[in-house]
C-alpha cells in the first residue's frame, strides 16, 4: 500500500493526485464513491452498472452448490 498526500482546501475541495487518477482509471466529470467505515474511508470509481459489478461476488462461499435449490429449500420451510 503506498500513501499519498493531497491537501484539503479552504473550499473542502481535494485534488486527486496523479497516481490515484490512474490507479482507478479516473477522468473529469467521473463520479465517485466514498465508502465510510469508523475513521476509515474507501475511494472508489462509481461503477456504470451496480449489477454487474456484485454479479459473481463471493461466488467461493457457495462452494459448487446450486443457490437455486437452497432458496427453494429455504422457502419449503416458511409453511
């Protein structure tokens, strides 16, 4: 991980510095995502298409099993 100084206006505005820019494939007029957690915060690219973004994540946690037949034995059990 390499940290990377910018410094906060008297406007709150920060220039993203070079490698940032690059590093997320950024360019003007892009939107961007903070994500907050505590004192930690995550910049991302907003993504074109939040669906295909998550489609596939944590695809591992099902391990070769078929997420069709758990939701039907999940719903089986709501009688």
């Amino acid at each position: 991980m390499e940290a990377i100084v910018s410094k906060i206006s008297s406007k709150y505005q920060v220039v993203l510095p070079r490698q940032v820019r690059e590093a997320l494939g950024l360019h003007a007029g892009d939107a961007l995502l903070f994500l907050v957690e505590g004192n930690m915060v995550l910049l991302r690219a907003r993504p074109a298409n939040f669906t295909a973004t998550l489609r596939g994540l944590h695809r591992e946690v099902w391990g070769g099993k078929d997420p069709r037949e758990w939701l039907e034995r999940e719903r089986s059990q709501w009688d």
